[in-house]
C-alpha cells in the first residue's frame, strides 16, 4: 500500500486516497460546474488501487494518472 506522496518542494506526507477525491470534486466545481462526488471517489479508489504496489508516489504521478483516466 502507498505509504506516501512526494510534495512538490520534495516534502512526503501521508498518502490520503480522500485528498485525491476533494481535489478532483473542486476541479468539477471549477471546470464544468458539473458535482458528480460518486465519479471522484471511484477515481481516487482506482489511484490508490493503481499505485497500491509502490511506497510513495508524487504529486505529478497521481495527476497524470487522474488526468488519463
């Protein structure tokens, strides 16, 4: 399981699969307006079961993952 994620500036927190899912219920908010929260935790379900298998990971690795999927 991911223990970690690698901040930007190269800090580690705590890996929260419930950060992923508010992250990406803002961008609905913000891009198309449209609140689907059922589709942004099944993303960020699919993120930690993606990445289940490494220790950490970075913010830029859980984006490019969001943004594909």
């Amino acid at each position: 399981m991911i223990s970690k994620v690698i901040k930007r500036d190269g800090s580690s927190i705590p890996f929260n699969k419930n950060k992923i899912e508010n992250a990406i219920i803002l961008a609905m908010k913000n891009g198309s307006g449209i609140h689907m929260p059922q589709i942004a935790k099944a993303i960020a379900q699919e993120a930690e079961d993606n990445f289940s298998k490494m220790e950490s990971v970075s913010i830029s690795q859980i984006e490019g993952f969001v943004l594909i999927d």
